[in-house]
C-alpha cells in the first residue's frame, strides 16, 4: 500500500459506511476495530484519483488509512514510533504486513506526546497555530487568548516549525516562550494543516476532526468555537 503523509484535498464524506464496499470488508472492520479506529471517516485524494478512507485514532497521532486497490484492500496503522501496513488480497482476504520506523520529531519542538499530556490534563480547550509568515495569524494571538479567557478553557498556542531560524529568537523575545512552542507533530501532518491560523478544539480529552481554518474576526471565530464544543465534535 502506497504510504500517505502529505494530505492533500479533503473531500467530504457521503457514506455513512464506507467500509461496508471495499474487499474483505468483514476483516478491514475487525482490523480498524483492533487498532482502536474512532470511526471517523474522511475521503481523501492523492492526485485527484488515489482514493482512500483516513480516520483518528485513540491517542494523539494516531491514524488509520485504508486503500481500495485493485488486488483487494491496504490497510495502515499510522503512529509516532512507526506504522504497520497491511495487505488483504481479495478472495482469500490473507493478512500480510509489513512494518516501517517513523522519523522521530525535532528537539525543542511540541510532539505528539507532548499533545497527548495537553489533552488529558484539559479534555476541554483550544489549540491555536500560527505561522510567522501570516501576519493575520500572528493578530489573531490576542484574540484567542481573550477568546480562550471568555470560554474558561486552557489554551494552547503552537508555532509552525518553518519558522526560519535567524528569525526564531526575536519571535521569543517579541512574544514570549508560551507564544512561540514550534510543533512538529504527525497529528499536524495527518490533517493537513496548511492555513494558519488554524484552531482546534479539544473535547472529551478528543482533538476534533473539524478545524477553523483562516483568520476570523473574534465574534465569528466565538460562535464556531461554540458550535463545534456543543455539537457531535465530528
């Protein structure tokens, strides 16, 4: 199975089962059940025509995928320390993996370790990233800060890790370590995170799967919050 890590377009999902039509679907269901899938499921795209399912799992950086291909169906179990891959071929419906490392997060950066304590010690909050080459994202420090304040919720700020280099200590000093945390985090990469800023709710001890994406004004980016916080958090 084709390994995916850089995500790419997002299409919504229309099935409320779309595992129900791959091959060997009975062993796909008990394999994701296995790995403690949140049944979530996303349709992406790998150059328009590259289908596959993509879905949560129980901690942190944790992500299945699964692949329709033409020999029958691949699974993958995505994780900080490394991934498995299954193969399924049709018919026969016969496990065969395979297992990969993972390259290990830079030092001095927010892991998905890091993001997992976050979550459990605050299973209610709001995690805020910007980059330092949108000014909006950098504006929107404030608000979210205020924001965050309003609601009673602890918030977590996260820097982008482009940061140039040169730059990084007057980001410091201008604004302080808990404005500036760089992140490199594979729960970051899994969704995709391109547009900042980008803000995330935590609910249940749960990142959800909905994001705000782009600056909003204050009152707008208020209303989302509360929306994704009262709904199903899908």
């Amino acid at each position: 199975m084709k390994y995916l890590l850089s995500f790419f377009l997002l299409i919504p999902m229309a099935q409320a089962s779309p595992l129900d039509k791959l091959s060997c679907s009975h062993v796909v269901k008990e394999q994701v059940k296995e790995w403690k899938a949140r049944g979530e499921w996303e349709r992406r795209s790998y150059e328009g025509d590259d289908i596959y399912f993509a879905s949560p799992g129980e901690k942190v950086g944790e992500w299945i995928l699964v692949k329709p291909l033409p020999e029958g169906t691949g699974l993958s179990k995505v994780t900080p320390q490394g991934r498995v891959e299954i193969l399924l071929r049709r018919g026969q419906c016969r496990k065969k993996s395979t297992q990969f490392a993972q390259p290990k997060p830079l030092k001095d950066h927010v892991s998905d370790k890091d993001l997992q304590e976050f979550t459990e010690k605050s299973p209610k909050a709001l995690i805020y990233v910007w980059s330092s080459s949108e000014n909006k994202s950098r504006e929107g420090l404030t608000e979210i800060k205020k924001l965050s304040e309003k609601l009673g919720v602890p918030l977590l700020v996260l820097l982008d890790k482009e940061v140039p280099k040169n730059e990084y200590a007057k980001y410091q000093e201008d604004l302080g370590v808990e404005l500036t945390r760089r992140v490199d985090a594979l729960e970051f990469q899994m969704r995709n995170i391109e547009i900042f800023p980008t803000t995330m709710v935590v609910k249940d001890g749960k990142i959800l799967m909905k994001m705000i994406t782009g600056y909003k004004e204050l009152s707008v980016l208020e209303k989302e919050i509360e929306k994704l916080m009262k709904g199903t958090g899908k």
